[in-house]
C-alpha cells in the first residue's frame, strides 16, 4: 500500500509542476504532456484536489495558490 501512495504522490508533484507551468489543462492535455495513463492520473488529480492543491470544472484542471509547497 505504501508504494501505491509514494507513486499516487509523485505522479501528483509531476501534474501540480505541469498545471502550474502551463496553467489550466484538459486531462487529454495533461495525459499527453505527462506520459501518465488515465488511471494514474486521476488517482493524482484526486490526491491534489484532497489536498486542496489544484481546482478543477466539467473540462480542465488548474492550480489554486498555496503557502503549502511540496
């Protein structure tokens, strides 16, 4: 379980970098800048929006500001 979460985190810094390098993305977009297939990266996107770390709508996902850098 622990080796999951360690990879879930990672897969999450690589998207948090991304989203706040390109600004909002689609998830087409960010699976093919990525490399991440659909699973992990939902499981990542999820992780981020727990941790209030990114915002999303109906199309894309963007990152909100944050004093907590990880």
């Amino acid at each position: 379980m622990e080796k999951c979460n360690q990879s879930i985190a990672e897969n999450a810094r690589r998207i948090y970098a991304e989203l706040r390098h390109s600004g909002r993305s689609t998830i087409t977009e960010l699976e093919l800048r990525t490399g991440l297939s659909t699973a992990e990266l939902l499981l990542a996107i999820g992780w981020l929006a727990r941790e209030e770390r990114i915002g999303y709508n109906d199309t894309e996902a963007y990152p909100l500001d944050s004093e907590f850098y990880f």
